[in-house]
C-alpha cells in the first residue's frame, strides 16, 4: 500500500520489512559477541561481548549526532557529506531520503546506524584480551567519523566519488568488511602480539561459537536482503543468495580441515559460513543463486587458506578478522565485477566480466584498492595517535589476569555468584 499517516509517499509493506530488517541487523552485534567470546580464553569472554555493546552505543550516538550526516547528507565535492542532518535535522517519517524513497527517512538513518555500529566491533578480533577500554572507545568514536563514514559516503552517496565511478557494493563487502578487516591487520600491528601468542589457543566455549555463527547468519538475512530497501524481488534474491553462501563456505571450509587434518572441526565450519556471509554481502542483490554459491565455495577455501597463513606469520590477529572479513569482503567485491547481471537488478549497468563486461571488474578492483589502502593506513595513523595521549595496549598484569576482572570486575564463570576478586594494579 502506497502511502500511511505522516508519511505520504511511502509504501507501507516497504516500511514493513525494513522495520523488521533493522532489527535482524541489530541482534547481529550481541550475536557477534557471542562468537567472539567462545573463541577467546575464558578470562576475557566478558569483555569481549561488553565491548560489542559498548561500541554498539556509542556509535548509535555518533552516528545520531553527525555520523549519518556526514555520509548521506548532501555531498561535498564527492568526498564528505555536509552537516545538513547534523543532530537529525531534517530526517524524520513525514519526509524520505532519496536512495529509499518508499520508507521514512528516519528509518533509513536507523537501517544505516546498524551498519555503522557493528563495523568497528569486527576489529576487536584482532586484539582480544589485550585493549584497554578507555583507548578502544576513544579508537571507535574516532574511526567512525574519520575512517568508515568517508568510506560509505565515498561509495552510497550518489554524490561521493566512487559510487559515481561505478563501484558497487550492494550491502557493505568494502564498506564494512574491508574496511574492519584491513584496519583489524593495522590494530594487530600497533598494539603487538599477545604474551600468549604462538601458544596454542583453544576457544572457551565452543557452542557460543556455534551460537553466535546461528543469529549471525540468522540477523544476515536483514542485513543483505534488507539493502534492498524494499520488499521486492531483489530482496528476495539477496536473501536467498545469502544463505546458499554460507552454506557452501561453510561446507568448503570444513572440507579443507577434513583433507588437511584428518578430521572436521565444528568451530571451522562455523568460521567458514561467517566468511561465505562476509564474501556474498557485496554481490547479493546483484548475482545468481549459481554464482552465490560459487562465491561461498570460493570463500570458504580463500579465508582458509589465509588463516592458515596469518597462524604461520608474526600477525597476532586473535580471531582472524583480516582471514574472514578482509579477505572475503575483497573476493565478493570482485566477484561483484565478475557475475553482476542486469537481470537481477536492474541497477547493474552492463554486468559483470561472464557477461562480456569488463568496466565493472576494473572499478571494483579500484574501489578494493581504496578502501583498502585508506582503512589500512587511516586506522594506523589513528592508532599511533591515541596511544600518545592514552596506552592502548594492557599491561602485562592485566593481560595476564584477563580483562573480565581488570577492566570490569567480574567473570563469566564465577561458581560463587559474589563479588569478584580485587583486580590487580595496572602498570603504565
């Protein structure tokens, strides 16, 4: 139905879906933390989970306060939207934003929160059990605004550079998946290993894992169909490409562990199906179930293969994000410029390159390019920084004894229920 109360052009079941989307996407970050926390040792399961909701709340304020302005607000020179939004100005339900013209503006700006919260939260992989709270937030408040909201404008804005070029990215393989996982690879760098690493880390819970990876894939089916920002057949198409992805990545990755170590590992195939959900997000509203499922297969290996390397090199990235997130969100944006077809979204000029199409493929290995190189040094710069002003690494007491207590006072597995020990004094 065309039109409701306070809202005259907008389409009610349109409203519907991206109500019911936004929430999906939502539950996306506890889930998050769920998946983490099983794979980090036990002393910093709590800490791991708090610092995704912490995130989540803070980046709700920015992104309320300019963050959403200055990526969707009216473009300036291509680079940086204004602050004509700013506070929210001007985004509410009786007006609509241009690129979703069929829902109220101000659930477009909450859609797009979502997106910006759970970001920054990928990066936390890389230096679980070893940041303190106070830099990691000052880290966030920071990378938002300087580094994740230039990117999404550079390539959502129909003002911003990159979407001009062409670059496509239908639900955030370069927006959000590069860009956590490049800046994840700088966050391992300035921070340093672990007093662990190189010991052999066995996750703490092993069903979180499993638990996680469910409502992960679960609150992935609003994240990507949910782009469509319409209930339509392309959302349809998202969804459904959504879940062939994860599927196959999920199955290729344990297929791998079943050749190379004689056996499946439950936590693997989890890990394998985040990184089918990561690779598809950019090309789900623009390919094929066939061509999903080829780049769940893809993926599946890929990120694989990269975890296998990274557990090889002198990178401490705990959890792998640059593997999952970084290495998938660049092959799915290249399988973009592969097997994007006009046939399933109309918005594809031309297709991709198993079209006869060769301008996609080279503007999405650009924008690759970009998002990559910005994120990489952006974040490394800002990290650099804050730890002038503000440590960011724990100290070795603190690493020792696990955040849960020294940064929060408490424990994941207390058997007593009562006060947690005191925690040990912080050394620089």
């Amino acid at each position: 139905m065309t039109g409701f109360a306070g809202c005259p052009g907008c389409d009610s079941g349109d409203t519907a879906w991206v109500i019911t989307a936004t929430a999906l996407v939502m539950i996306m970050t506890p889930a998050l933390g769920f998946f983490y926390g099983g794979l980090v040792r036990r002393k910093n399961l709590v800490a791991t989970i708090v610092q995704c909701l912490m995130i989540f709340s803070v980046v709700s304020l920015v992104w309320a306060l300019w963050g959403y302005s200055i990526t969707f607000g009216p473009a300036y020179h291509g680079f940086i939207g204004t602050l004509y939004n700013v506070g929210l100005l001007h985004v509410g339900v009786m007006n609509n934003q241009p690129l979703a013209p069929t829902i109220p503006a101000l659930l477009y700006f909450a859609f797009q929160l979502k997106f910006a919260a759970i970001t920054p939260a990928l990066i936390i992989g890389a230096f679980a059990g070893r940041v303190r709270m106070k830099g990691l937030l000052i880290f966030i408040v920071l990378w938002t605004t300087l580094i994740y909201a230039p990117i999404a404008m550079w390539i959502w804005n129909p003002g911003g550079w990159l979407h001009q070029l062409g670059v496509i990215d239908f639900a955030g393989g370069l927006v959000v998946h590069t860009s956590a996982g490049v800046s994840a690879v700088a966050a391992a760098l300035v921070i340093g290993r672990g007093k662990e690493f190189g010991k052999e880390a066995r996750p703490n819970n092993v069903p979180y894992v499993i638990l996680g990876t469910a409502i992960l894939w679960f609150g992935w089916f609003g994240f990507n169909a949910g782009s469509a920002l319409a209930a339509n057949g392309v959302a349809v198409t998202a969804l459904v490409n959504t879940n062939l992805a994860a599927a196959a990545a999920g199955v290729s990755w344990m297929l791998v562990d079943w050749v190379g170590k004689g056996r499946p590992s439950a936590v693997g195939m989890a890990v394998g199906a985040v990184c089918g959900l990561a690779a598809v997000t950019p090309a789900s509203g623009f390919v094929n179930p066939s061509a999903a499922i080829l780049i769940g297969l893809v993926a599946g290996i890929l990120s694989n293969f990269v975890s296998r390397w990274r557990a090889r090199s002198r990178l401490d990235d705990s959890l792998d994000v640059f593997a999952c997130h970084g290495a998938g969100g660049m092959w799915g944006t290249l399988a973009t410029g592969l097997f994007a077809t006009a046939t399933v979204n109309s918005a594809v000029s031309g297709g991709g390159l198993v079209y006869g199409h060769t301008h996609l493929l080279l503007v999405q290995l650009l924008g690759i390019a970009v998002v990559a190189s910005f994120a990489f040094v952006g974040s490394y710069v800002l990290l650099r920084v804050i730890n002038w002003f503000t440590p960011l690494r724990a100290s070795p007491a603190d690493e020792d004894a696990g955040l849960d207590i020294t940064e929060f006072g408490e424990s994941a597995y207390d058997p007593s229920g009562g006060p947690a020990p005191p925690a040990p004094v912080s050394g620089g």
